[in-house]
C-alpha cells in the first residue's frame, strides 16, 4: 500500500470567513485514506482552529508579526521541509506569496496558490511581484469565472495554469425552507413585522458590500409598497453610518439590523428576497446559501454572482450601483409570489448539482491526484 498523499494547506488565519470555512471544509473533507493534511496557519488561534483539531487535523502556526516580515519565509520552508508535503496548497493572497516563495525554496514537488476575489485592491508592486509568484506555480486555483478573468486580464497570469473550481456548500447544515409558523417565530425573534415580504441581504457591513445601493433600492420600494421590510444580518465599520442612513432615508422603522448572526440559515428561512449587490465578489457563499434555501436572488453582474445565477432562472443580475434597476426586480419578485417560489426552486437545485460539497470536494481530490501522478492509495 503505498502512502497517502501529504498536503500542506497554509492559510493567513483561521477566523470566521469565506477562505477560512472553505480551508477547513476542505481539510476534514479529504479522503483520509488517500490524503494526509496538515493546516498551517500565520497567527495564532481562531474560530476553525478549535474546529480543525476536534477533526484530528493538525494545526502548525508560523506567525507573520508584521506587514512585512520577511523573516516569515525561512521559518516556513523549515516547517515544509520538516513536513515533507507533496503538495503545499496556499490559500488568498498573504499565503500565496509568503508560501509560494518559501514552498519554492524548499523544493516541495507541487504548489498549488489560490484566489477568491478581483484585486482591486492591488497597485502595480502587487500585480508585479504576484505575476512571479503565481507563474511558477504548478496550479492556480480560481473560484469563478470572474476571478479568472480578473487575473488574466489584469494581473499578467497565465490562463494555461488557472483552473476554475467553485465553492462548495455544505448542504446539512441549512435548514429546509420555513413554514410559515417557523418563520412566523424567527419574525418576532429579529424584530420584524408578523406579515409582508421580507428582502434580505447577508454581509459584512463593508464599503464592498455596497450597503447604501441596498439603502436606495429599500428607500424606493417603501414609497410604493408599504408592507415590505428589510433584514441586514452582518456587522462591521459602517454599521452606525449605515443606520444613519437609513433614518435620513425615512426607512429606520423598515430596515432591521440584526447583526453577527450564528444561524444564518434561520434568518434566510423567513426572507422572501435574498439580495447581494457587492461592487465586487470572488464566489459568494452567502449568495449560493441563499440559492440553497429556495429563495430567488437579485445580485450585481460581478465576479462568481455570474457563475451562481441564471437570470430570468433563480433571480436577476444588475449593474454595480443601479438602485433603481435593483428595486425593481424586488418589486417584481415580492408581488409576484408564484415567479418568487419557482426561481427559488430552481436555484435550490442548481446549488445541489454545482455546488454541493461533494461535488467541491471530487474535484479538489482530482485535481491533487493529477498533480502527483496518482500516487495517491
């Protein structure tokens, strides 16, 4: 029998969030008789890391102090060559440069970087350094079409080495779609009228996120219809600005800000509306989460959104910043609720064929199975 394959999933940290849930998803997932996964870490602790290691997985961390410790490369091609991986999997960014280098310079036999979102963010040191990074890479992992994009067209990487795989989403641990006593419940727990449609966004209160599109649309579908509501679950910077807003607008008693939530898939259960209108996204599980949950979504023509949503399907795209195009497909949807039910029928079936767990997990196996040459069990 010949040994399982080691891997080396490096990380910039195991909080809450989107690479985080993906990472550890990933790590307990594998095929542990085929693969042995070891999860690297540049700080210490985190939400998954108590969640990692109650799944046997172990756990190194070679904290990252500062911005730009560059001290941080030697200790990690110790820790490589101590491991002895075939394969070092860096996810986001900070991982993919600090770890790509350092994977290099210990001769680990594959590396494998990754990116979830556009860089917008990035001048032209980052695209410069990361076009050297990421060529020498044997697979560049994107999570959507739109990332890809992004880094071909934007970044100088080579399409040849890019492979596109979505998320995946664990489907057991959502609930099915609420009755109407269930969602009735979750109501009165969040503050929200006992009856009307409910339009709901999940979201860091972050500019990225878009929140005052949202504001605007809400805005203009209260002045014509007076027994909708809206629910903002997610916390961050621009909450109290964003509240403020919202009073300006004349909407205060309309808009429920409910914070980080730990049950997510209840507040889903009493929305009529899921909507996402980001200015931009790598592939948004809160999106295919809500997909998951039946309801019809009206999201922005960006990044893995395109990837998600069929639109006359399972719910509209519109551009970045159009308020008005945005409030008008929530009006359509929520006086419509037999087109609401179907859209969201179908949006819940395309999530359990594209983007379900297994389905996440298949591809990842074979992807690391090709890059060994099968010499995985």
């Amino acid at each position: 029998m010949k040994r399982r394959l080691k891997i080396v999933l490096l990380i910039r940290q195991l909080i809450l969030g989107g690479a985080e849930s993906q990472t550890y998803e990933l790590a307990k997932g594998l095929d542990k008789d085929k693969f042995e996964v070891v999860v690297c870490s540049l700080q210490q602790g985190g939400y998954f890391a108590p969640k990692l290691q109650a799944e046997g997985i172990p756990i190194r961390v070679v904290e990252k102090r500062w911005r730009y410790d560059a001290t941080v490369v030697p200790r990690l091609v110790s820790l490589f060559r101590r491991e002895n991986p075939q394969i070092v999997h860096c996810v986001m960014w900070t991982a993919n440069m600090w770890g790509g280098l350092a994977a290099k310079l210990a001769g680990v036999p594959h590396l494998v970087v990754s990116t979830r979102s556009t860089g917008v963010w990035k001048n032209w040191l980052h695209y410069s350094t990361g076009a050297l990074v990421f060529n020498r890479a044997d697979v560049i992992l994107a999570n959507s079409s739109g990332v890809r994009n992004y880094m071909v067209e934007k970044e100088g990487i080579l399409p040849e080495k890019i492979q596109t795989i979505y998320n995946g989403l664990d489907l057991s641990r959502l609930c099915e779609p609420f009755n109407g006593e269930e969602a009735l419940r979750m109501r009165m727990e969040l503050g929200l009228p006992r009856s009307g449609p409910v339009v709901g966004i999940v979201a860091n209160l972050s500019p990225q996120k878009d929140y005052p599109t949202f504001l605007k649309a809400a805005k203009r579908i209260a002045g014509i219809d007076e027994n909708v509501s809206f629910l903002i679950v997610g916390d961050g910077e621009l909450r109290r600005s964003l509240e403020a807003m919202a009073d300006r607008f004349g909407i205060a008693d309309r808009v429920v800000f409910a914070g980080m939530r730990n049950d997510v898939d209840r507040c889903l259960g009493c929305m009529d509306v899921f909507v996402l209108c980001s200015v931009r996204e790598g592939f948004s599980n809160a999106l295919i989460e809500a997909m998951a949950a039946g309801l019809p979504v009206v999201a922005t023509k960006v990044g893995g959104n395109t990837d998600a949503v069929e639109p006359g399907e399972s719910g509209f795209l519109v551009q970045v910043g159009d308020s008005e195009a945005l409030a008008d497909y929530i009006l359509r949807l929520v006086r419509d609720p037999g087109e609401s039910r179907t859209m969201g029928q179908r949006g819940r079936m395309r999530v359990k064929r594209d983007f379900a767990m297994p389905a996440f997990l298949s591809r990842m196996e074979n992807l690391y199975d090709e890059l060994s040459g099968g010499k995985s069990l």
